[in-house]
C-alpha cells in the first residue's frame, strides 16, 4: 500500500460516517515519540480536495514524476535540519559551495 491509496481509504472511511453529525474540522493530535505524552493539538478545515491534490503533488516528488521544490524564503530555518542543505541548489540559506557552518 503507497501513501495515495491510504488517503483515499481514509476519505472513504468519512464517506462511509456521513450518518455520523460531521463538521468539516479535523485535529491533529502531537504526541512526544518516547514517552507518548500528549504536546498538543491543530484544529484545521477539512477539504476532500485539498487533501488528494497536496499528496498528489508529494506523490509526484517521492515516485519521480517532478523534481524537488526549494523552501519559501520564510521556511528557510526547515534548510538547517536537512543533511542535503550542503548541496542544495535551492536552499535559501545555504549556498550549494558553502560549508555546513556557513549561512
């Protein structure tokens, strides 16, 4: 099973719990991966549409189908987790000759 065909039989599972009073809010629940201590959570609107084109789009990167896209400028801090940041070519903090240490 691919990420695609999970989303779809989730979405499947909210059609099937129409009988159910349903808004269309979800949450996401954070927990601490050791301990399992609950960190906090998002409420969010949900969107059938939303959701099947943003994994479509991840999917398009992940099978090959598209190349990878480079941060937002205000995303950039997400450049100093990656191990690829010394060799991206679209990191806006990182220069693809530059150092590890060097922004």
């Amino acid at each position: 099973m691919n990420l695609h065909t999970a989303m779809l039989l989730v979405l499947a599972a909210f059609r099937m719990m129409k009988d159910e009073p349903m808004d269309n809010v979800l949450e996401c629940r954070y927990e601490h991966q050791e301990t399992k201590k609950s960190i906090g959570s998002d409420q969010f609107e949900y969107s059938e549409k939303w959701v099947l084109q943003d994994v479509s789009h991840f999917l398009g990167y992940w099978t090959g189908s598209r190349e990878p896209e480079g941060v937002k400028e205000d995303e950039g801090w997400k450049c100093r987790l990656c191990c690829y940041k010394n060799i991206c070519k679209k990191s806006p903090i990182v220069a693809p000759n530059k150092s590890c240490g060097q922004v």
